[in-house]
C-alpha cells in the first residue's frame, strides 16, 4: 500500500513538468481541470499486455492513454458530442478499442435552443481506437450511460443506465422501478459504420449510428433494477454482474444468451439468470477466480462475497460479509478483470474515513482498506489514509510490465526536440549552444551533475525562447531540471531524457535558473544566469 508513483494526466505537475513542457501542454491543449473516475490496463488474449494504461476525465470528456514502458501520459483524445465521460473500458481479447460511456445526455445540436426538449437529448457510447487514439464511432442510446465493462472476445461492450426515464432531476431519474444494462453488438456496429450508414452532430466527422429506436441491431436493452451502477464481467466471460445501488440486488447477466436476444429469439431479460439479494447500495464487483464474487455495499459500509453458481442455481450465495470503514464505493481484486483472477487481495476504496485518522481539517483523508480473500473468510490485513478521493483501483501481477531505467534516445516523444536540432545541424546529446533566429532563440543545453552545460543564456525582451534539455548522466536515477525563477517554468528531466519549454521573455533583468530535482551533494550550484536585456 506505499506510494511508488504518481502519474499526472489532467492536473498541472511540476515534479515532472506535466503541463510545462512543450511535449505535455500539447497533450493537455491549455486545460487546467479534470475528473479521473476509472483506470484500466491494455490486454492480450485476457490477460495484461503491459502496454497501456487508460483513464477517463469526466469533466471535459477526454480519454488519457498512459505509456507503461515509461509510466507517463503519452496522448489524450476529446470525445465529441459528450459531456460526464464516466465508464471506460478497453478491449480485453487484445489491443484495439476503449469504449467509452457519456453519463450526461445532450441536446443532440447542442446549440442552446433545445434545452428543454428532453427527447432531443442523447447520451453516447464512443469507441476510441487504441493505438491512434482516435474516435473510430460513436452510438446514439435512449436515457444515459454509467460504468462500463467488455466480454473477453471482442464481441460485447455494455455500459448501464440509471437514468431512463430521462430526468434531469434526482426524484424523475428515481422514477423508474427498472432502467437497464445497454449491451453493444461491436460487428454489427463496424458493419453498419463501413456501410457507411450514420450520422454526424455539429462539427465532429464522426459516424454516429441511432441505437435509440426498437430492435435497432446495435443496443440490447436489459431492464435491470433499480439505478444500476457497477457492470463488471467474471474471469470466465460468462457472467456481466451489474449492481442495483437503490435496489439491494446484483443481477446476472448470462453472456451467452445476448446473441439470441439480439435475434429477438428471446427477450432481453431472459439473459438475467440470477438475482440475488445482497445488502444495501450495491456499487461494484470484483472476483477471485474461485467463482466468487465481492460486491461493496456503500449503505452497508461492508464487502459482501457470494457465490455466483449459487445464486444462477436459486441458493442462498451470500457466503461472508465485511465491515469497512466507510462508505465503500469501488472494489478490486487481484487480477480481478482479467482470465487469471487469483483470488489473493482484495482492495476496497472507501469514500469516508471520518474520524479514523488525525483530524486535518474539514475535508477528510479518506480510507483504504487491503483485504486477504485467499481463505474462507475475509480478513482486513491493512489500511491507510488515502489522498480524496480514492476513486478506482487496478491490483494487477508485476510481470507483464517492464519499465524503462532510462530513456530510449531514439524514443518518439523527442520527435519534435530531433527535428528542432536537426534543423540547426547540432546534437541533442552533445550541444551547448544557443542559436538566434530573428527574435527566436533556442538554447540547447545538456546537464551532467553537477552542472548545466550553459551556465549563461543571454536575450533580449521580447525574444521567444526555447530552453532544449537533455540529461546525459550515465548514472540510473539521477534526474535533473529546469526551473527559470519568476517564469513559471519548473520541469524535471529524467536519465536520457530531452524535454523542451517555449516561453516570451516579457521581463528585463537576471533571471536564476536552477536543477529542482536533488541530484548531487553540489545540486545547490547547479544553477545559472538567465539574462534579458
Ligand atoms: Cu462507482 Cu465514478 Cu466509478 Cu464513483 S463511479 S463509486
Ligand atoms: Cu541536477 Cu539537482
Ligand atoms: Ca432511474
């Protein structure tokens, strides 16, 4: 439960330049805020491929792609025509889409004039392409779309609904006994958007094809009670779990009945097998392997494991609950979403901690708790205060990731920084030089600790300036920086890595730049003159 790393994506970071450097404000294209949710890995074959990472941001509908070789965001792609971009997923039979879901539905032109229509407002299931980071098409669905979950063949993607009397106020979404799991049929969709059949909203060139009228061939309706929330398939692929929240349920999904519902040969609740009463405010399910499911229970504040074979074979499945403190809201578990769940550890992410830990003001740290589920009962083996709010958790085997020490040189994040140096026939690694053009100056520098290759850089205002840093120390470990004092700039540098910051020099004087980051028992001097006459 330590605190390796953390990643930055939609936030400003100064440790690793996030949102400073040329590379990353390109990535976050002038965007302050976001609102990360859900976290899932890249797979192969149902199992972790090691090769990314993938979070939503809520608040401006975008979908970040994080790099695992080197643990760093690398692309960030805005999803058009949305708004509350909640539930994500990736394909889990290999490298190829992220579904997205859009939990706020829109006025379908959202151009002011039809607000108050709400049968003009749509919500939308995004496929974004993996690898380009694309959207490839998106799906018009009736009331609005919450978590998200794939099948393990890369035939279902499914997203629930708990708003389908199309409220937009908390007692009209509470209206509804039952609202519905939407399950996405991925060939018929690819069909119809090669066909060329869809539409487009506004500007985006994106197809969108109507998922919203009766037995269209693309969205299967699955009522489920009541406000469902968490949608989570088990190892085998068989089963899709979706919790109620205002209804104390989990209800099966029978995956292998979907096809036939689709053809109409059944109806789409046939394919809810079991329907299990659980405990109150069921939000998420994690599983162990064993055909055992964990679902948290947030009015309960308490993990319930049950049996899934139980509850299709109309038993009793509840086999242990657990108090947490407090509030549960997702839970995880070793390898949880993938074939080879093992059924080790359990993690819960508790919303509230109240008064366990110090007080430290008004807003609370919130709880995690870790949970041995390798025996018949769970058991809390640790917990600890969390930064707010602990949202979503992956617990996945170290082995299909392997993390760069340092920075491949040929490494196409430095694309931009080659082609700069390149262009003026110098060396990234080797060049200490600043060359004007105009009012354009930049400045490459290398470092080795302790000292900069530059100690002096010398413009005239109003001259824009980019700083070009490559860190050449042959030591593992051993970062440097550039932080120009008064420039709001502050980026770190790690081994073998070019980063570059382009900025005015709108201010006359001495100017201080210096290493943030610890680098030697002489890491104070590494500094120089800024000079802007
Ligand atoms: Cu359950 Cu944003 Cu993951 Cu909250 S959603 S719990
Ligand atoms: Cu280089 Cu501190
Ligand atoms: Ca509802």
């Amino acid at each position: 439960m330590r605190v390796l790393k953390r990643i930055p994506v939609f936030n400003f970071d100064c440790t690793y330049g996030h949102g400073v450097s040329n590379y990353t404000k390109a990535l976050l294209k002038g965007k302050k805020t976001g609102d990360t949710h859900h976290f899932h890995l890249s797979y192969q074959d149902g199992w972790y491929d090691g090769q990314y990472g993938f979070v939503n941001d809520k608040a401006q509908a975008r979908l970040a792609r994080i790099r695992l070789d080197y643990m760093e965001t690398d692309a960030i792609c805005e999803i058009p025509n949305s708004q509350g971009t909640h539930g994500i997923f990736p394909s889990r039979h290999t490298l190829k889409d992220v579904y997205c879901n859009s939990e706020f539905a829109t006025p379908i032109d959202n151009n002011g004039l039809t607000a108050d229509d709400m049968d003009a407002y749509v919500a939308l299931h995004t496929c974004i392409d993996a690898r380009k980071m694309t959207p490839k098409w998106q799906v018009a669905v009736n009331g609005n779309l919450d978590l998200c979950a794939t099948d393990y063949e890369g035939k279902y993607s499914m997203g629930t609904c708990y708003n389908s009397e199309k409220g937009a106020t908390l007692p009209e979404m509470m209206g509804n006994d039952r609202d519905w799991l939407a399950v996405f049929n991925i060939a018929a969709i690819e069909k119809a958007v090669a066909a060329g059949k869809g539409f487009t909203i506004g500007t985006s060139k994106v197809p969108v094809l109507d998922g919203r009228v009766d037995g269209n061939p693309y969205v299967l309706y699955i009522p489920i009670p009541n406000n469902p929330h968490g949608v989570n398939v088990d190892p085998t692929g068989r089963y899709a779990i979706c919790s109620g929240k205002l209804s104390p349920t989990c209800s099966v999904v029978d995956l292998q009945k979907i096809d036939a519902a689709f053809a109409g040969t059944i109806q789409p609740r046939d394919t809810v097998v079991a329907e299990p009463e659980v405990g109150l405010g069921p939000l998420h399910t994690a599983f162990d392997g064993r055909g055992n499911a964990y679902t948290s229970l947030f009015l309960d504040s308490a993990v319930v494991k049950w049996s899934i074979a139980k509850a299709v074979a109309g038993e009793n499945p509840i086999l242990d609950k657990l108090d947490i403190h407090y509030q549960i809201g997702h839970i995880n578990a070793s390898n949880s979403e993938t074939r080879r769940a093992d059924g080790k550890w359990l993690i819960s992410l508790n919303k509230f901690s109240k008064d366990r830990f110090l007080s430290v003001g008004p807003m609370h740290p919130e709880n995690e708790q870790l949970v041995d589920i390798s025996g018949e009962k769970m058991r809390v083996a640790h917990d600890s205060a969390a930064h707010p709010e602990p949202h979503d958790a992956v617990i996945a085997s170290p082995e299909p990731f392997k993390p760069k020490k340092r920075w491949d040189r040929a490494d196409r994040k430095f694309d931009f920084e080659r082609k700069l140096a390149a262009k003026h026939g110098v060396e990234l690694e080797t060049t200490n030089q600043v060359i004007r053009e105009g009012n354009k100056v930049t400045v490459f520098m290398t470092s080795v600790a302790p000292n900069y290759g530059l100690n002096e850089v010398r413009v005239k205002k109003g001259d824009e300036v980019t700083i070009v840093q490559t860190n050449v120390d042959e030591v593992d470990d051993l970062s440097h920086g550039f932080c120009l004092s008064h420039y709001d700039i502050n980026v770190g540098v790690a081994p073998f890595e070019t980063v570059s910051v382009t900025f005015t020099a709108d201010k006359v004087g001495v100017f201080w730049y210096y290493c943030p980051w610890f680098c030697h028992a002489l890491h104070l001097e590494m500094r120089g003159r800024f000079i802007v006459s």
